[in-house]
C-alpha cells in the first residue's frame, strides 16, 4: 500500500494515528512482501497478526492461501478490516493482544505469529508470546531496533541482559535486517528491525528449573556494574566454591556468563534429580497376566524392553472453572518425553495397589493431596503400553507444586480446546492420555 493511498484510506475512514496504541503504518509495499516472505507461509498454516493496522501485511498472507486470526485494539480499524477482506479466511479480533487466550492456538495445526508490534508494550508481548511452551511454530516481529538487538545480544555486551536470556533459554532469534523509520506513516523516531523466531531444540541444553533460572537472571542483572554473586548471595551463600565448581570468575558480573553457564548455575542452586537408572535406583513393577492378575515383579528396563504387560494410573484434575490441568512431560523421560500428558501419571509399583499408587503420583509430580474417584479402568493395549490403566479424576483451585524431575511445564486448559488439540495435533500427546481422555469425554459429553 503506497503512502499516498495510506492517507487517503484514513481520511476516507476517519482515523489519525493514535499514539498511545504505537500505530504506524507500513507504506513500503516490496518490503511487506519481503517481511511476509520471511515466515515461509503456506495454505496449511494459521497466522496470529498482531497489529494489522490497514492490512498490509494481512492481504499478503491471505494471498498465500493461510487462515489469519488479527487482533486489533482501534475499533475503526477492525470495521475497516471486516469490511475490506471479507470471507472465512479471515478473522478479526477486537481486543488487546495482551489479553489474548494464547491456548486457543493449540486448536490449529500449524501456527505462525506476525506481529508490527507497539513499541510502548513490545517487552510484555513478547513474553507473553515466547511463553515457553508454546502452540507456535515460528514468529516474525517487526520490532524498535534497540528491542532487537537485545534479543539477538551475545555475552559481555551493553544489549546483553534479562530479556535476551529469558527469550534465548527456548528460542532461537535471527536479526533480519534493519527497517527504517521512513516507511512508517506517521514516521516514527527510532529505526525498526524485523526479528525472526523459531523454538530452540529442547535437547539442546540440560534441564534447569526455569523459575530459579528467572529469578537469578532477574538478580544477577538487576544491578549491572555490581559483581553477579553480590546480587545472588540468597541463593549462592558460598558463592566463591559455587565459582570455582563451575569454572566462573569470583568477580564476574551477569553480562559475562554465557547461556549455558546461568543454565549450570541454576542447576547448582536448584538441581534435577538424575533419572532413576543413572541413580541406580531403578523401580520395580507389578507385572501382570491377561486378566490383570498379579504374577510378579521385574525392573523398569525389563517391563519396557520385553512389553511386559504390567499397571498405571492416570489423573485428571481440575479447577472449579472445569478446566483441566495438563502436563508437559520431562525432556528425560525414556518413554514419550516432552509430550503432553495427564495431570498426573505412574507405574504401580511392585507391592502397591491403584489407589496407592495414584495417591503417591499426585504427592510426587503435583504436591497436593485431595479425594480421588477411579472413574474407569483401560485394557492393556498397544496405544496404552501394555499397561492396565486405572483412571482417576479430582478436583483442586490452589497452586500446584510441580516436580522438575518429573514434569516439563503444565497449564490448565478448558475441555473444548484439548477436544480440538488432539484432533489437530495428535502427535502432541502421550498415547495413553488419549484414550484416557476419549473416555473422559464419553462420560462427561
């Protein structure tokens, strides 16, 4: 869309640029078909727009045969954008991005996220948007120059700090290139820059507890020119042996320790357990006959390598609102890592009983006690494992205290988007959680 067109178009409707909404509208056509050429859109993918303003890049992307889901804050606008690209590909969204339900993205089998974001609230979106884990596959913003370069920042830099730890820990941010303030109506007073995000392998780095890991970040930089272990003395009392374990200068300050070492420091402060057969620790299950009759007992790797058949429990747990909290399987898991799961979910251990065995799971991967009902009982089958499945379901409002060792992340989703989630994405779910929530829905449909 030309500048000329641009002011006409507003005139016509009646709007001036507001700017506390950040609004700037990209008149440099080339580079909107560059920018949407970025994020390799295809008919098979669901773009979340942040921002769309007069629809510059929406009609590129709607050219490119994807579903759009724009959310826009100035009611003028979204009228304009209704009414300028009518059909079903197209929705608009009335609303502040910030409020934004993001798990309803997990409903769509591939979603990316374009987004010209405000400069006055582009810190808070992106957290909100790189929340880790997450329903998107890739994201482009278009963000103030300054902005980026803190995102893309390399140790012992001025960008370096909090925000470029906090986003790098799961992604990883391609710096694209630099977009001058002259292709902006109005002009705004910075330089822009378009950014591009994709996840970051999880298996890249080791585990870490990431709310320890926040909270040092957030520390360690909270005063840059003092020493980092000044800053973290409530977690680190004995920072010089903490130093010298883990190779770090006494002295350094947070802008000098790399990605990985503020992952090594954190595991210092708040170490994983190591899995349970690097531990030497390895459990022992019931093993089982046909009709789920106790025969024996053998170890872990035994009962998984022969498919022995042998016992589980399943918990579903929910908010009063109905909402189901899932869990997010730990990266170490020997079986389904980093699937969603759910809330809870175990072996029955050789000498344990369902009910015990259900109540240890909830006390160890949740932190809470509450009243269970076995609401059914799963054959043993190939989708379960080979395991007897007895299924469980509980109600709780307060916090849960999750288990690092056991779980990745977890959230509480509402019944109708885990429907839509696993018929879009089955591939994102531990098998025998589907059965068990197929047979959940047949008895609460």
């Amino acid at each position: 869309m030309k500048l000329s067109e641009i002011a006409a178009i507003l005139r016509e409707i009646g709007v001036s640029p507001v700017k506390s909404l950040g609004q700037n509208f990209l008149h440099d056509r080339n580079l909107a078909k560059w920018l949407v050429d970025q994020a390799a859109i295809s008919p098979e993918d669901f773009i979340v727009e942040i921002g769309p303003g007069l629809g510059a890049l929406t009609e590129l992307a709607l050219a490119k045969g994807a579903r759009v889901s724009a959310i826009e804050k100035d009611k003028r606008l979204v009228q304009f954008l209704r009414e300028k690209f009518q059909g079903d590909a197209l929705e608009v969204l009335h609303g502040d991005a910030l409020e934004f339900d993001t798990r309803m993205l997990y409903a769509q089998p591939k979603v990316k996220l374009l987004g010209n974001l405000p400069y006055y609230i582009s810190s808070q979106l992106l957290i909100k948007f790189l929340e880790y884990p997450s329903p998107i596959y890739l994201w482009l913003f278009m963000l103030q120059k300054e902005l980026a370069r803190r995102l893309v920042a390399t140790p012992a830099t001025s960008d370096y700090g909090a925000l470029t730890l906090l986003v790098q820990l799961h992604h990883r941010v391609e710096y694209l290139r630099t977009v001058p303030a002259s292709v902006f109506l109005p002009k705004p007073e910075v330089d822009s820059a378009l950014v591009r995000v994709t996840p970051r392998d999880p298996q890249e780095f080791p585990a870490c507890n990431y709310k320890v890991f926040e909270e040092l970040v957030r520390r360690g930089f909270s005063q840059r020119r003092k020493q980092v272990g000044k800053l973290i003395r409530h977690a680190v009392p004995k920072w010089e042996i903490a130093a010298a374990e883990l190779g770090l200068n006494v002295k350094a300050r947070a802008e000098e320790l790399s990605l990985q070492q503020w992952i090594a420091l954190t595991n210092y402060v708040a170490p994983i357990a190591p899995a349970s057969s690097e531990a030497g620790q390895e459990e022992s299950f019931s093993i089982v006959d046909e009709f789920d009759r106790v025969i024996g007992s053998s170890p872990r790797s035994q009962v998984h390598a022969n498919n022995l058949l042998h016992r589980a429990v399943h918990l579903l747990i929910f908010n009063s609102a109905g909402e189901v909290f899932l869990q997010l399987r730990s990266r170490r898991k020997d079986r389904h890592p980093l699937l969603w799961d759910s809330s809870a979910a175990g072996h029955v251990n050789a000498g344990e009983e369902y009910d015990q065995a259900a109540a240890r799971e909830l006390r160890e991967e949740l932190g809470i006690q509450i009243p269970l009902e076995n609401i059914a009982k799963l054959t043993a089958s190939e989708r379960t494992d080979c395991e007897f499945v007895s299924l469980y379901c509980g109600s709780h409002d307060a916090n849960l205290r999750l288990n690092p060792d056991e779980i990745e992340a977890g959230q509480l989703f509402p019944p109708s988007i885990v429907d839509a989630w696993t018929k879009a994405r089955p591939q994102d779910f531990a098998p025998a959680f589907l059965e068990c929530w197929k047979i959940w829905r047949e008895r609460n449909s």
